[in-house]
C-alpha cells in the first residue's frame, strides 16, 4: 500500500492549487492563508460518520461531495465567503479507486464553489471524515444565530423535507405503492437532496446586512429555528442584564440586582402551509400526514432566516437575482416556543415539542 | 442519554470563553474570529485514532491533551501564534464521567497555551478525534519546510525519542532487565512524552526570522528532515525552472526549454552522536544498541530546524531565554539524500534508508 505522503501527493495535493503566490497549500506543517483587509475569520467543523451519516453503500464521489457541502452550508449560514477547507479523512484501508472517486468528489464541489482544499490528516481506522472550513466575512459583519427579533419575518430557501426523505428511498422504508407515485425526476432531486446538497453559498452573501439571523437546516426546520430563538434570547438575556446593571448603579451606586429578564421572550409561530416543499415531498406528504419528516427531518442544507419586514422586499429581490426561493414559513413573536399553525390555526398534536435530529 | 446540544453546552462551552466581544465561539452555525492586522493565516489539522494513535487504556484528560498539543506543534513548526481550535469527536458512547476528564485535559493545555476551543461537531461512532487549529503569523513570515540552504546547522529542540519509548513502555514491550535500571522520574518522563506531548508554541514565535526551515517531528526525525530536504529541493527547482524559463526567453524570443534542475539537491549530513537523548533514552540505546527508535520512532513534538551558521549565535540566545535545549546534529549540503555518521563515519547498515511512521 501507498504510505499516507503519496496518497496526499497523488490524491489531494492537485486540489490545493488555486492559491496564491502568497499562499502555501499543501506539503508543509501548516497552510497559509492571506486574509482579505478588515476582514474577520469564520470557521465551521463538521463530523460524517459512515454507518450514522452516510451508508455503507455510499458512493465516495457523494461522501467527498456532502462532507465539504454540509460545511459550505455552515458558512453560508454565517453570511461568509469560503477561503479553504481542511479534511481529517480515517480510512479502513488504502483502496484507489475509493480515492480516485473522493478526489473527484472533492473536486467537483471545490471548483463549484471556488474554495481549496488547504490541507488535512490521512489516517488509518473506521471510516470518518471531518472537514473544518475557514471563510471571511467584513468585519462584525457575520450573520448570528442571535440577530432575530420580535416581527421578524421567518423564512428558508427552496424546499424543505427533501434529504429526509431521499434517505428513505435509499433505506427502502417507503411503501410501494407511494414509490410508485414518483417519477424519475422526482427519484433523482430526492437522491440528489440526500447525496448532493448543494449549500446555499452565492446568495448568503448578498444577504449579509438584509436579514437579522440565521442557520443553516441540518438538524431539522424546527430544531434549528430553535437555536435561533434560543441564541436571540440568551443575547436578549445578556443586554438586559447589562442595562440593568449599568442604570442600578447609575441610580443607586449598589451592587447589582440579580439577574432577571425584563424582556418577554422570543418565539416563532409557522404556518405549515406556507413551508416550500417540493411535488415528491407533497405525495408522501397526501399519503402519510408525516409532518415530522419536514419538521425534524434534518439534512436539509437550506438556509432558515430571520427578516425584518422592512427588508422582505430586498430579499426577494436577491432570491430573484440568484434563482433562490426565499418562502415566508412564520414570524418572531412575544410568546416563547415555537408554534405550529394550520390556517391560522394551532396544530394540537403535539408537533411544537417535536425536537431535531439528536446526534446521541 | 444527554442531547448534543447539552454535551456541548455542559462540556465544551465553557473552554470558548476567552474570546472578545467582537468575536463568537461555540453556539453559532460558526465562530467568528478577529485577525490581527497585516497578518496571515495558518490552519493545521490532525487526526487520532484510537487504536492507532493511543491505545484504548489511554486516559480521556490524556486523549484531549495530545489531540490539541499535536497541533499546536504543527502551528509551532510553522511560527505561528496560535488563535483557536475546533474539534471533531467520534466517541462510541455518551460517558459523562469520560467528558469530564476529557473537558479538563482540553481546558488545560488551553490555559496552558491560551487557546480558545473555537467549535466543533461532536458524533457518535468509533473514538475519533480530528483537531484543526488556526493561528496567525506576520505576512510571509511563516517558517516554511522549503527555506533550508546549504550549510544550515541542522538542529532540534530538547531530546528525540522520548514519545517512542514511551510508547514501548506502556505496551510493556521492554525488557525487565531494561526497565529495572529506569528510575522513577525516568519513566514518569517517558510517560508524559508520549501522554502530554509539550507543543514548542513558545519559542516557535521567537525564532521567527532567525531559522530557514522547521518542521515538527511527528513522524520520525529522519522523516521530517526528509520532508524539510523534498519541499526545499522542490522550491530549488521551481526557482531554477522559472529563471531558465525567463532567461531563455529573454535571449531568445523562444518557448522554454524542457524543465530540468540545473542545482545539485540539497541534501544531509546527521551526526548520531550529537543528537540529544534523555537519560531513559541513553540507557535504552546502551542496552540495545537500536537507532532506529531514535530517529524514526516518531511522536517527539520537539521541532527539527534548519538555521543559517550567521544566526546560529541568536538562535542559541533564544534558547536560553526560553529555556529550551536547542543542539546541532548536522548540516545541510550540497548532496542528495540523508547520511547518518557516527565521530564523522558514514554508518554503513542501512540506517540512511530508515523511514518514518507510514500511516498506511
């Protein structure tokens, strides 16, 4: 078997090219990355483990592909422009035309998305990737987790539901007569959804200063809304504490009070009919009522955001402009949790307390 | 068993706090990091493997240790002061008394060498760790493999062997003659070698401008002077291409000449006797006579640098002021290839060809 320096040498050093004179890819302990001026640094990890986020039957091409895609998808989700990415691959075994295939993948989303592989570790066991991904954003210009607030416009980009249920065409968990219902187009955009996310990077950009927060949906639409309003609270938390602090020792010249939070707390309502869904998630939507698949499916890769209605129309025009659907699913509002409508009407089954994917 | 979400909030976020407030760690889709002005990247990126990379009896605080120390050996290799890390763990199961020790291990070599655990992805599946760190250096002054020079001293920091012994130890793989003449405080040093690696982080930044080449030895002293030998022979040769190519077309009007290295390759002299060993490491050799622990056992962390004889004098002083043992094993010359002597004898058993860790 090759030993691990040419591996890196045949496999991943072409794709560390496109740097600069400046630059320093891979071959030496470290890269070397310039940084844009005034610029901060954004960096994203993710974990795929074969046999929880990918089969055993997955293509190497796919696994290359998702496991830069899921971290493309992190980036966007912080409003950054991509700058490298590492890789920390374990492999069970040196098998070339695994790596002539993962190579290939890597390299079709790295030319597709203009960022370089900047370096990595290649080691022996269970098969593991994790990619950690740099990007640059101007300075305090980063779109948080924490920006929403009370009338906020909550919405998402193109469709919902997708990735979860391509995995349950690939683990054939789905009824015949519902398979029967898909056509191949549809077959082929549930695969592609499962396999070959394709994160939300050009147009999360061109909306850094036009929306208030936002996540990525990797842990499911409701999972992840949650960490947006539970993000925006505890930053609400904090302000007030502050205020309060600062304004007590103004008035009093004593210690602070302890801390309490004087402003109500954020919550979202969506209405489920608004949620974009795509005509394959529709049918099984018509044959099952399984709402949880596009509630806490997970493996979404789209962008859950957060506008203010001031900003709507902007928006709108960017998803036009970048051939993005930007639908509105709900709005922030003054009562805690998130509330899941129908018409208007509150869903009583029990679907605001269904939770994301849990990775343990 | 707790969500990730908990394992995060419980565990790991209380090892993000030394960030500024413009910054963000754990809790976003991603962290946000400010960059120093006038300053460069560097990423660094390792992977352990239990099984592979420690043994299975290998102590969580121990396992969080290495899995940061390793890297902050490859941004020491590169000069670079380090910003953050983010961490990928695959661990089979949720054990809460594990993360506690794991949490402690991470929070001290972060107080250590004041970095912040910056975010990660935590999973559940065989025990995995990929650890990518970030750090900075002053535009183009990384300390690069590809600078060294005929004539450098070849040098290292502190003692060579120690890690690999270590691990002989622990797998209990001595003989009891050998290990009855180990004192106490020799095996306690051989233990933390391997357990608790020592990054170089310190003096790295302060040899910044003073040493041509680095690299960290992870893999074997020969090894990574071989490493340090290949990318400068590389760099050698672009030069030489690039100016043949523009000469020739000056003089010429005509397309390039076929490319060709018109420089000998640099090339190393190593002498045995002068490379620094630990009194364990001495007695290990006079019981055994076996080299090859020494210069390819790997696992030193110590750095392995070259350095021009003009700057020998301040290297010397730098590491004095930092306290760390730096000595000359060799020098770079004018001929291919690493030879080992002893007392300025080629040493004709085969050593020359000895390799490194091959991770496949």
């Amino acid at each position: 078997m090759a030993l691990e320096f040419d591996l890196i040498e045949t496999y991943f050093k072409p794709l560390s090219k496109s740097l600069s004179a400046e630059e320093v890819g891979i071959g030496d302990d470290g890269a070397v990355l310039t940084v844009p001026e005034n610029h901060q640094m954004v960096v994203v990890t993710d974990t795929l483990v074969c046999g929880v986020h990918f089969l055993k039957e997955a293509s190497a091409y796919d696994i290359a592909w998702k496991s830069v895609a899921v971290n493309l998808s992190d980036l966007a989700a912080m409003g950054a422009t991509p700058a490298g990415y590492s890789l920390g691959l374990t492999l069970p075994e040196n098998d070339q035309a695994w790596l002539i295939e993962f190579a290939r993948g890597l390299r079709a989303i790295g030319e597709q998305f203009k960022v370089p592989l900047i370096g990595g570790d290649t080691t022996k066991g269970p098969l593991v990737l994790t990619v950690t991904a740099q990007g640059w954003v101007p300075n305090q210009q980063a779109i948080l987790r924490s920006g929403a607030q009370v009338g906020d416009v909550v919405c998402v980009t193109q469709t919902i539901g997708d990735g979860a249920l391509g995995l349950k065409l690939v683990l054939d968990s789905l009824s015949p007569v519902f398979k029967a219902q898909l056509t191949a187009g549809e077959n082929q955009h549930l695969l592609s959804a499962l396999n070959r996310p394709v994160p939300q990077s050009k147009i999360a950009v061109a909306l850094r200063g036009l929306v208030n927060s936002a996540a990525d949906i990797s842990d499911g639409l409701l999972a992840d809304l949650g960490h947006i309003l539970k993000q925006s609270n505890n930053k609400k938390t904090r302000l007030a504490t502050s205020i309060l602090e600062s304004s007590h020792q103004k008035s009093c010249g004593k210690s602070a009070p302890k801390k309490q939070n004087v402003f109500a707390e954020l919550g979202a309502d969506i209405e489920l009919t608004q949620v974009p869904l795509s005509t394959a998630v529709k049918k099984y939507l018509a044959a099952t009522d399984d709402w949880s698949l596009i509630l806490s499916g997970g493996d979404d890769y789209q962008l859950c955001m957060t506008v203010s209605p001031l900003n709507w129309d902007k928006v709108q025009l960017v998803a036009e402009k970048y051939g993005v659907k930007i639908t509105k699913i709900g709005q922030i509002v003054h009562q805690s949790g998130i509330r899941c409508l129908k018409r208007g009407t509150p869903v009583a089954d029990g679907l605001d307390t269904v939770k994301g994917y849990a990775h343990f």
